[in-house]
C-alpha cells in the first residue's frame, strides 16, 4: 500500500519511535532556543520529565521500555547477570530477554516493525520485517537481517557504536569526530528505511548521545572548553530529529525517549572494595578476577551496577549466610549502604531498594537482594580484581540518573506527569490500537 493510500485512511495508525540513549530532559527542556526541534514538539505535543527503572543501566532499561515489564519478567537486571545457582556470570544478549517484545506484539497483530539498534537485541529476529541490533553486537554482518537490509547497511559504512576508547583521551577532538560519524550514518540509514513507508511500528535508537554524555556531561555542565562541542553535536541530533519528523507521513505518531537521565561523575565507587573493607566480602586468595573467586566466608558481593546480593546458603553454591539469617543481615547492608558518605561528605546512596520493592516476576529467582540508586554524582562499580581505594576517577566524567529521563509524544492528549519507563510500551500500543491485556504489563498508557 502507497503513502496515498495510507493518507486516505484505509490503514491502520502508526508509530516511529526514536530512542536518545541517556539523554536527560532538562537538557533539552532549558534550552529552546539552541533545540528549537525538541522545543517545537513539546509545544505542539506532549513533553516532560519520567523516571527511569531500578537499576538505571542501559542492559536493564532497553528491554524493560521494549516490553513493558520489570527485570523480574524479562530477567535481565544489567550488563553483566548470574547463573541461577552459580556463581558464572554472563552478558545477557538479545534472547536472554524472556518477555514480549513490542515489535512481536505489532507483528502478531498482523502489521509490520523495522527494529534498528535496540541494545540487547543480538542476534537479530527474523520474525520482523527488518532488524539490525545495537549495543553488544558484534558487527553489522552478523547483526543486521535480512540480507538485502544488511547489504545496504554495509554499502553506507553504518555503524553500530562509537568507539568509547577515543574518550578516555584528554583531547576529545577524535572521540567527537567519531561520534558525529556515527551519528551520521545512523542519520542516513534511519532516514532511508522511513522514506521506504513499509512499515506501521519503527523503532530506532541514537545510543551516540549516551556515548558523548558519558565523556563530555560535566563540561557542559561546568562550561569547560569543551562544552561547545557538546553543544553542537546535540544541536545536530536535534535537528535530525526534526528532519525525521518533518518527513513522517500524517498518519504516523512520533514518539522520542530516553532510557534514563544523565548527570555529572564526581567519583567512582568500588563497591566490592568496601565490601571488603568492611568484613563482607573476601577472596580465596590474592589471585581474583570474577564472582566465583569469592572466599567462602563471603557474606555479600556486588555486581554493576550497585547491585548487592546476600552470600545466601542453598541459593549460592557456597552460601555462607543462612536462611534464617537473611533479613537481618539485608537491613545491617541496607543501614551500613545508606549511611555511606563519599570523599567530599556527601551521602552516596540517593536509596537503597529491596528487592520486593522493585522485581516481580517469573525470573526474580537471580534478582539482586539490594540496589542502590546512587545520589549525583557518584558512579557504582563492582568488580573482582580489586582496587587499592573505595573512592577514585576514572576517564568518563557524566553518569546514569534514575530520575531526569525524556519522553515527547507528538500527541497533545498524552498525559507524562508522574510516568515512568514503562509506560512506554503501553502507550505505544494505544497509539498503535493493538490490543494487550492491562495485567500484562507493568506501565499504563498515557493517552
């Protein structure tokens, strides 16, 4: 069916969705003038502030906002999970991810997705009219289907990520460079498959922002030298964005998010370190570099990103707290977590949530027993190698907020005061009119 066809009605309404990995609101809300694009959909849309998911990691958020669930349905809590009953730790991928995506929800509704660069989405499904993944694949050849799709995205030289290394440089010059080629490309091959008019559900994610606001955040926000740089490269992803609009035909619906918010990194926390210090964790002996080189008197350990799990006796292999004892040492973790104070006196945890608090679900069998939410501006690593101090820098100098996330509907009728990330998918479905049961999913739509 043509692009007449469809503005004459006789199809079903549409949804493009573009993600802005870690793009925080405010960023844009602040500043009209410089994004006048983002200014312009929130006047004639809807626009405002939502919060993330409990942890506010990327491996987390992606497939929580794609499916409309918490981590204790899809059963993927950050980049890096645990085996049941094992101490082996793997990277959840794309089929790790065990509840319903939307795009399948659109295709067993008897429409079609185009699905590019969703993070956790390796290996691409061959059950969407198209898809390339993003984060974590390892290259467009193997990540892009089917193979025409694949051969067009080879032939622009399309890129699934930036290449973080050229951040951890003083001079940001190439890292930006780099960036704003991929960018680009992502640009190119967005703007090619929206011009195709095939499908009723797009879906496409800009995860470069996340990349700059990693390096760049706190020079925007203290006004370094290379705030400019910062400046410019989100005034071309606005710009991109109202490009896309402007081209999307009368019956497709925009709507643009970010999976968290973004905020400045004052100092890295080595969680397991503390643990260490602090007679929670140690080690077999002086040779560690992963979870199963815990000693078996462990009472806790740590995964990114400020994840705690109890050393709990017949969930671990070696547990060493026992059954009986697991709530009591939860709230001494718990108090000794939420009086942490950094280097500059500052509380380190904004709140540390329990885990009934945050997970439900057929999968909250691997759930973290504590996660802390950090206050800004200090960052939560993990770890097995050890670090010779609690507190340190690193070469990134920005950060996940759970709070400051973005979400612009191009539809005055939607209501995002007090949403959050999983209202997402609801909402795109009401926009799309498939049908879901309420039950189902975690969010409620905001129309």
């Amino acid at each position: 069916m043509g692009l007449f066809d469809r503005l004459r009605g006789q199809d079903n309404p549409r949804v493009a969705f573009i993600g802005i990995d870690g793009v925080p609101f405010s960023l844009l809300s602040q500043h009209p003038d410089e994004f006048p694009n983002f200014a312009r959909m929130a006047e004639e849309g809807s626009a405002g502030a939502i919060d993330s998911i409990v942890p506010p990691e990327s491996s987390a958020c992606w497939p929580a906002l794609t499916t409309g669930v918490n981590p204790g349905e899809t059963g993927v809590y950050g980049f890096q999970d645990r085996e049941v009953g094992s101490y082996d730790t793997y990277v959840p991928m794309g089929r790790d991810v065990q509840a319903t995506r939307l795009w399948d929800r659109v295709m067993d509704a008897g429409m079609d997705a185009t699905v590019m660069n969703v993070p956790v989405t390796f290996p691409p499904q061959r059950n969407v009219q198209r898809m390339v993944s993003g984060f974590l694949s390892p290259g467009v050849d193997k990540a892009a289907y089917p193979d025409d799709f694949r051969d067009y995205l080879e032939s622009i030289d399309y890129r699934i990520d930036v290449n973080a290394k050229l951040g951890h440089r003083d001079d940001k010059s190439e890292f930006m460079a780099d960036a704003h080629e991929t960018l680009d490309k992502r640009y190119e091959a967005f703007q090619h498959v929206i011009e195709e008019d095939d499908w009723d559900l797009f879906f496409g994610v800009f995860m470069t922002t996340d990349r700059v606001n990693h390096f760049l955040f706190k020079d925007y926000e203290q006004e370094t030298d290379d705030k400019p740089a910062f400046v410019e490269f989100y005034q071309k992803v606005d710009r991109y964005l109202g490009e896309i609009r402007d081209m999307l035909p009368e019956d497709v619906t925009m709507v643009v998010a970010s999976d968290h918010g973004f905020t400045s990194l004052d100092y890295e926390v080595h969680f397991n370190t503390w643990l260490e210090e602090n007679g929670w964790l140690s080690y077999a002996d002086d040779d560690h570099e992963g979870l199963d080189d815990i000693a078996d008197d462990t009472e806790a350990y740590s995964l990114i990103p400020g994840r705690f799990y109890i050393n709990l006796e017949d969930r671990e292999p070696r547990g060493s707290v026992p059954q009986s004892e697991y709530e009591a040492k939860r709230d001494e973790l718990k108090a000794e977590l939420e009086a942490l104070e950094g280097p500059d006196g500052r509380k380190v945890c904004e709140r540390v949530v329990e885990k009934e608090e945050a997970f439900r679900g057929d999968h909250d069998d691997i759930a973290p027993d504590l996660v802390v939410i950090p206050a800004h501006g200090f960052d939560l690593k993990a770890g097995f190698k050890g670090h010779e101090d609690v507190f340190g820098q690193g070469p990134r100098n920005g950060m996940h907020s759970f709070d400051n996330a973005t979400l612009f509907v191009d539809d005055p009728d939607a209501h995002i005061d007090d949403a959050d990330l999983y209202d997402i998918a609801p909402t795109i479905l009401d926009l799309l009119e498939v049908d879901y049961a309420r039950t189902e999913l975690d969010g409620a739509s905001l129309l």
